[in-house]
C-alpha cells in the first residue's frame, strides 16, 4: 500500500513513498498445485503406479508448505530523498529499515513484472569480476518488489528520484 504524504524516518531523511509487497506472489501456490496434480495425473493413469502417486503427494506437500512462507512474508519499502530502504512487515514488532540503496550509488534499473532490478556503480576494470560483483553478488545488485497496482506510481516515483540525483562517477 502506498501512502503519498511525505513523513520523516527516524534518520532524518524525508519518507517519500512508503509501500509493502509480498516476497513470493501467492498464484506460485497455484502453479505448484497444479503441476503436481498433472504430475500426480500421468503417475496414476500412464504409468498405474500407486507408490509414484504416494510419493509425488508428499513431494507436492512438501513443495507447497515450502513456498508458504514466503508467500504470507511481507516486505516493507519506503522510497527517501536519500535512497530506499526495507524492513520486514512485522506489525507487532517493526524492526528498523535497512539501507538498499543510495541515489548516488545507482548505475540503473530495469524494471521487472514484480518491481525493479536495480544495479550499484562498480568501480572495476577487470571485466570477470565486474560481472561477478555486478549480476552474481548480492552487494551491488538486487530486486525491490512492488505490488502491480502501485508498480507505475513507484517506477515513476524511483526514475524522478533518480534524475533530480547527480549520478555517481
């Protein structure tokens, strides 16, 4: 959920935006669901196997409650004049919010079905391992989810945020 009213954080910084977005969408339930019904389907009718069937309802399960979690876990975002920064959703007890990212660290983003990827400014010449610190490590790269009803307001909201910040050299 968005708010458009700009607050102050306990740092200091001006809270621009403020949203939450779930780790996992919850249609991967389906999808889990599903594939394992036509998995379970072709175990039964192809093959007339009872313990493959067994077997694939404990595996179907097992992969759904795995993927539980991360579909009822939300993430809380708010964009600063500073950067952004996120904080799990934990309404009992908030935990502090933890930097992603500054302005004048950002190489660019490239927005995603669920968000954004964003890259940090990687000072390297050597190109092996400006790829590693670039795509592989998760120091100077990474993905902010929003949910698709705030998705064009956020986008919007990051690229505005990023052309009034000087970029970094």
């Amino acid at each position: 959920m968005v708010s458009g009213e700009s607050v102050s954080n306990g740092h200091g910084a001006e809270v621009l935006e403020h949203w939450s977005a779930r780790k996992v969408p919850p249609v991967v339930l389906l999808y889990l669901a599903a594939l394992s019904a036509v998995c379970i389907a072709v175990a039964y009718f192809v093959f007339d196997s009872g313990d493959a069937v067994k077997g694939l309802v404990v595996a179907a399960v097992g992969a759904i409650g795995a993927a539980t979690p991360g579909v009822l876990e939300k993430v809380e975002y708010q964009l600063t004049g500073s950067g952004i920064e996120k904080r799990k959703s934990n309404p009992k007890k908030p935990g502090e919010f933890e930097s992603v990212f500054q302005w004048d660290q950002l190489s660019h983003i490239a927005p995603t079905k669920r968000g954004f990827k964003y890259y940090k400014v990687v000072n390297e010449t050597r190109p092996v391992v400006r790829f590693w610190k670039r795509h592989l490590s998760d120091t100077y790269s990474g993905e902010v989810h929003v949910e698709k009803h705030d998705l064009d307001r956020v986008l919007g909201l990051v690229e505005r945020q990023r052309s009034a910040t000087p970029a970094a050299v």
